[in-house]
C-alpha cells in the first residue's frame, strides 16, 4: 500500500510529495517503542518497520499536497486519471488502520464482526478503487481476496484471526530460529540457537523483575538553591545553553510553584530544586524531560488527572487533560537529610481545538489539540500515562493525540 502511494504522489504531485513523506516521517516526535525513520520510507525493510509505520501514517498523509497547489492544478489538467485529493488518501489508512487493528482482537462479538465487515468493505473498496491502476494485476490478488470475503467466515468458525493464522509462528521462527543462525558462527548449530534462546529468556525475565520504582527520577541535572534560582536563569539565558522548551519551563516553573503555596510548604532560604532527565510514573511509563536523548531532544506528552476544580478550565478526554513536559524535578531541603518534599513535573498544556474549517474537536478518531501558552506544575503521581501526540504537519500550531498505538 505504500509503494502504491508513492506511485500515486508521483503522479499527481511530482517528487515534492515524497519529500515531504519522508520529512514528516522524520520528524515524528519520539514515543517509547516507536522507531524512527530519519532516512525517509526508503530505509523502512521488515514487516516490523511497515507495523511501525501503520501507527503514524495517519499524521503523515493527513494534508500531504493542497489540492489547489497551482502545480497539482496543471498535472491534473494533463493527467486522464481520476484524481484523488489529500482527505481520501487520509480517509483511506484511516480505515485500513482501524481494520488493522481490530484484526488484533483476541474476542469477537455480533457486534464487533458487523462492525470489522463494515471497515474491510469500505477499506477494500476503497483501495482497489483508488490504487488498482498502480498495480500490474488491478490487484487481483489472492490474500486481497480472502481478506475481503473470508476472514468474517472463518473468524465465525475457527475464533480470532490470531488462532488459526501462520503469521504468528512465522514471526516466532523468525525471532527464535532465523536471528539466532544468523548469529551463530554456523558450527553446531542447534547448540548456539538453544543457548541464544535461553540468553534471551534470561534477560526478559531479569528485566520484569527489575522494575523500576514509580515516582522514582533518574538522570540528575542541575541542583539550584530557591533563593538563587533567579540568577542561575539570568546567567542560563546568557549563555543560551539549554533546550528552548527546557529554558520555557524554568522561566515559568517560579510562577507556577507560587501558585501551589497553599498545598506545599517551602523554606526558599534551605530548599533546593533538583532536575533530571526521566522519571518512572505509576503506568511504569518512562517520561522524558531530556535536551539530549542520544543527541535528540525529548520532551514527552502525557495525560493528567485532573481535579474537579481544574477540569472545568480545560476540554477532558474521561477527567483527562495533555500537556507537555517540560521539567522533571523535586524539591528538597538540605536540612531533612535531601529527603524529597515535593516531586513535580513542569507542563504546557494542550487543549482541544474549536470547531473550524468543518473539523470536529475529533478527526479520524483523534483528539485536534492545540498548544497553549498556559503551564503549571503537577505533582508526579497525577500523570496516568505517556501519550503520543504529533504535529499537524499542514496547520499552524495544530496537533492530533495519536490512538493508534498498538
């Protein structure tokens, strides 16, 4: 399906499109778990990449080419081929990415097999409609065909796709007899896969052992006494030194805190502000306040558990609210033996677009926020998870929360 777009972006586009896919597909913010492309489509390989790109494609395809741009104007003038505008493509994955999906479920209802028909039917459609010319057989192809009208029936009669497809122990044998012989020095064999397997079972059962403990901050950054923190962001802003978005929360954290006087008491004289890169939350995420993570910036985006008072202010998804990360830190008092007082996260809020252009605040099943200038700090137990959240490639200050992470 991708090689079929490139296709399609050539020829009503020319090569400006695939450049632009391929900078939007690099410049994909960071989530744990999710690779990243700098080197552009070409570099994507394995059926592993393609699952990762099914997860953003959304994002990267949504707005891609102006339908008015003058220069799709005069290949459309030339070109004999239905023209296909930018919000169908979009449409298009977005319903391949939901059937995706769904065709993950270990459970089927009535309910949900109606609902799974519906998306093949329309997706399929869709597709061969849409991308049939590219393909040498007008995609005439045997699993095109059994995906559109078998697998419902044989869902219905063997249960999900997961109990009676190959695939699944095509991907075991690849990753518990195929990497390891490649590995291997090709001298007995079956000795060196054996012993790789076990090496791997090791290290995933250590690994879930040692978990790390929620609340717990790593990766320290600076110490800076309350009463000098004022002189240390002169001197910062000076030496121009830290990240913009690192150096946008130290200038607000002051004002921020001073609002939280009420909940937490501070001694500015003895207390101290230390920050650091990461820290662990209760969904045992890893969040990120980092100006260099392996030469890379992450700032992550995460949901917060708002109170009853402050939810009023803001748009929720279920009593939830987004917002940037910008520092990660605690306070603490070298008098009580550096034992925390407060350990907080600096945020920038998201809040959901208003309706305009015809967008609803939801477009193909995504959150439309936008980026305020509004921050506060929160205690770090109120984050409930690391949210992936990426930019409206096309809109200003525009950004989709990314549910297709799977």
């Amino acid at each position: 399906m991708l090689e079929y777009t490139q296709d399609l972006l050539i020829e009503q586009c020319g090569n400006y499109a695939i450049e632009e896919f391929n900078n939007r597909l690099a410049a994909i913010p960071k989530f744990t778990g999710l690779k990243i492309f700098n080197n552009g489509i070409t570099s994507v390989q394995t059926a592993d990449e393609y699952r990762m790109i099914i997860k953003v494609i959304i994002s990267i395809v949504d707005g891609l080419f102006d339908d008015n741009d003058s220069r799709i104007i005069e290949r459309r003038s030339k070109n004999k081929n239905p023209y296909i505008s930018s919000t169908r493509l979009t449409s298009v994955y977005f319903f391949f990415v939901h059937m995706y999906i769904m065709s993950r479920n270990e459970e089927f209802s009535e309910e949900d097999l109606i609902k799974f028909e519906d998306l093949i039917t329309i997706w399929s459609c869709e597709f061969v409609e849409i991308f049939s010319r590219f393909s040498p057989s007008e995609l005439k192809l045997p699993k095109l065909h059994s995906w559109r009208y078998h697998v419902v029936p044989a869902i219905c009669q063997f249960d999900s796709i997961n109990s009676f497809t190959t695939e699944t122990f095509e991907t075991l044998h690849k990753y518990y007899v195929k990497i390891p012989y490649r590995k291997s020095n090709k001298k007995e064999v079956m000795n060196q896969i054996l012993n790789k397997v076990r090496q791997k079972a090791l290290i995933e059962s250590t690994t879930k052992s040692v978990k790390q403990k929620v609340g717990q901050l790593s990766s320290k950054l600076y110490d800076i006494r309350f009463s000098a923190f004022e002189n240390h962001l002169e001197i910062f802003q000076q030496l121009e030194i830290l990240n913009p978005l690192q150096l946008e929360g130290m200038e607000n954290l002051l004002d921020s805190l001073n609002k939280l006087k009420d909940d937490i008491l501070l001694d500015k004289v003895d207390s101290f502000i230390r920050l650091y890169k990461s820290a662990t939350i209760k969904s045992a995420d890893i969040i990120h306040a980092d100006p260099s993570y392996n030469k890379v910036p992450w700032f992550s985006d995460v949901a917060i558990v708002m109170d009853t008072t402050n939810a009023t202010n803001y748009t929720t998804d279920q009593g939830m609210c987004f917002g940037k990360v910008l520092l990660l830190g605690e306070i603490f008092s070298k008098s009580s033996h550096n034992t925390a007082k407060f350990i907080f996260a600096m945020v920038k809020w998201y809040d959901y677009c208003e309706q305009d252009d015809n967008e609803d605040s939801e477009i193909y099943g995504c959150p439309r926020l936008t980026l305020l200038k509004e921050y506060d700090v929160v205690p770090l137990e109120s984050i409930e998870q690391a949210v992936h959240i990426i930019p409206r490639f096309h809109k200003t200050n525009q950004f989709l929360m990314n549910r297709n992470i799977f």
